[in-house]
C-alpha cells in the first residue's frame, strides 16, 4: 500500500489518539498535501520540526495499530466485500442479487 | 445490547491498551465469568478493588471507543453482512450466490 494511503487509513483510525496539535500538522501534510515547508510557516515551527512531529504522529498510529490490528480487521473485511461486489456483477435489476450489490456499495462507501 | 456482550466487544477491541494486571481480572469477570469474590481470592485483592478495578477498565475501553468508533463501525457493517447473509437464503448450490453466501459467512466468523 502507498504510505500516504497507509497513513490516511491510520489516521482515520486512530487520529483521535493523538493531541490536537498534532492532528492540526498532521492532517496538513497527509490529508491536505501540503509541504513540510508551508506546515512550518502556517505552525511557527522549524522545517525539522514539522518533519519530526510527522515522524512521531507515524510512530504513535502504528504503535496503536501494532497493538489493536483493527485496520488489518477493516481492511481484510473490505477485501471481502470487494469480491461480494465483483460476484453481483453490477446487477441493479433482480431482486436478493440487487440489493445485495446496493449493500455492498453502501460498505465499501463507508470503508 | 447485554452489558457482558459490549464489554467483550469492547475488550476484544481495545483490551491491548490496558495494563497486563488490568486485562488479568477483566478477562476473569467478563469473559471467564468468575465472581468479584473469586477473583479478590485468586489476585489477592479485596472484593471491592476487583469491582473498582473492572469499573476502571469499562470507563477507559468506552473511553476509546467514545474517541475512535470503531466497535460502531465494525457492528453497523456486520448488520449489513448479516442482510447479504439472509439474502442469500442460505443457498449453497448456485455460482455466484453460493460464493457471496461463503464470503459473508466468513466475514461474520472474524467479526
């Protein structure tokens, strides 16, 4: 998995765990995309800084993750749910395989 | 929901964030069912530190999930798996029907 992805994943998880201050950098750089550079600026903090406070923000969500596994539990259920979807084949049009494509739409939108 | 059935929930999700000593005495009460009584005798710990102590732990498990919502997430999705599940009416004869019947029958073993 991409390691942007990874930390987005994480960070949905298990950002709530970390202090407001760091979800404020930490959603910038991952969520919003933006440099260490213009982090430092908008934060008041060195370049360094902002790189060390990702690094540890990183090292505390997989902490948790290390310890919980729940996004390995998500994304082994989503995997699934994928194969559901594939099984349905798109069908909208009959009855139990309908509705069965909807709700599997409806998980993986929610994933 | 029965108040056992949450605190398992809730310990099979966040009980790896709890001290050793902590998930000793609430794995006695709420998963092996042992009486306070027993399990003051068994830890060497007063009666009322074991309800103290279990008291402790529910608050810092719904604490979490309070915080991080997974538990709410994982069950609005096994909701969902059980419907596929019924839709499947059980069917384990057909192509893609018997599949998804397999898949969400797996998916709610691990949940």
């Amino acid at each position: 998995m991409e390691k942007k992805v990874m930390q987005t994943y994480l960070y949905d998880f298990y950002g709530e765990l970390l202090t407001e201050h760091q979800r404020g950098v930490y959603e910038d750089f991952v969520l919003n995309d933006l440099s260490l550079s213009e982090i430092a600026q908008e934060a008041g903090i060195s370049r360094q800084g902002v790189h060390d406070l990702v690094r540890r923000c990183d090292k505390v969500l997989e902490g948790y993750e290390e310890r919980l596994h729940l996004l390995e539990r998500f994304l082994k259920i989503k995997e699934k749910i994928a194969r559901i979807q594939a099984l349905t084949g798109g069908c909208r049009a009959d009855g139990a395989m309908a509705e069965i494509a909807a709700i599997s739409n409806e998980i993986l939108e929610e994933l």
